[in-house]
C-alpha cells in the first residue's frame, strides 16, 4: 500500500455496514437514525421554532408576573391602610389572572418574532444580523398596528434596534484567554 501501514489508514466502511455500538442491531440502529433525522427536520421548521418561543414566552411572562405580584403584595401592606390589605384568595386570584395577561402576551411576541425571522431567514438563505432587524421591524409594527400608521412606524423602528442589540450582544465573540 505505497509504504504506508495498514493500521494507520482510518477504516472504511459502506453505508449501511459501519459497526454498532454495543448492544445494538441494525434494525434498532436505523430507526434510531431515521428518529434522529426526523427530530432535526422538525426543529428546522418554522412551525417548530415559533411554537417553542411562544411557549418559552409563556413561560418567562408567567415568571415575570410572579415576580411583579409578591412586589404588589408588598406595597399595600406597607401603606398602612388597613382597608389596603388584601385577602388572601383575592390576592391570588388577581396574581393569577396578572400571570395569564403576562404570560399570553409575552408567548405572543415571542411565537410572532420566532416565526418572522425564521421565514426570513429561509427567504434569505442567510442568518445574519439583517434577519434580526427586519423580524424585529415587522415584529414591532403588527404589534403596535392597532395605534395607526406613525405609532407602527415607531413600533417596528423600536423593536428592530432591540433586536439588534440583542443580537449583536448573542454573537459577540468571546475573548481569548491565553
């Protein structure tokens, strides 16, 4: 073989005859590759990305409106009003109803951007800042289109410069450390 040793030569193998871990035969092996690639193909899709981010949405908006309310609940007692002070089942139904509100909304313009920049992304064959700013410019005008013309202007001119600062915060290159 040309002066070369047989055993520094990876091994080649035909697709569909490599070998297996241990434990596995071939039939589990290919379901689990065919499982594999499905898994992938889905979380590519922008159906997929859209509905994690609103659920991830719901998510952060449930936590924020949890946070919110034990600061509420702080605040009527420290006025000493006793009229001011809640009972406890009102206290969390209204903290319930905060964290529904919440937690809708934010799961609303997390599943709308998702979905946005992921078809833009797939239009652009690219994924680049660019894609950021134009979902966050469209983003930010379907959300604020109720208001008219000039306060969706603002709103896509808004959410685009956030969604820029935000990504070019994400990639960020990380400093050497040598």
């Amino acid at each position: 073989m040309n002066g070369f040793p047989a055993n520094v030569l990876p091994p080649i193998h035909r697709p569909g005859q490599e070998p297996l871990p241990p434990g596995y035969d071939r039939d589990q092996y290919d379901q689990n590759k065919r499982v594999e690639k499905y898994m992938n193909q889905a979380m590519e899709s922008c159906v997929a990305k859209s509905a994690l981010s609103g659920v991830a949405g719901v998510g952060f908006g449930v936590f924020l409106a949890l946070m919110s309310g034990t600061f509420s609940a702080e605040t009527s007692y420290m006025t000493g009003n006793p009229g001011a002070v809640q009972k406890t089942s009102v206290y969390f139904k209204e903290l319930g109803q905060n964290m529904w509100r919440s937690g809708r909304n934010l799961g609303k313009v997390g599943a709308l951007y998702a979905g946005v920049e992921c078809a833009i992304e797939g239009y652009r064959a690219k994924n680049d800042i660019t894609n950021a700013v134009a979902a966050g410019f469209v983003t930010g005008g379907i959300l604020a289109r109720a208001s008219g013309p000039r306060a969706a202007l603002a709103g896509g001119m808004g959410f685009a410069a956030f969604s820029a600062a935000i990504d070019l915060f994400l990639r960020r290159e990380t400093a050497d450390e040598d």
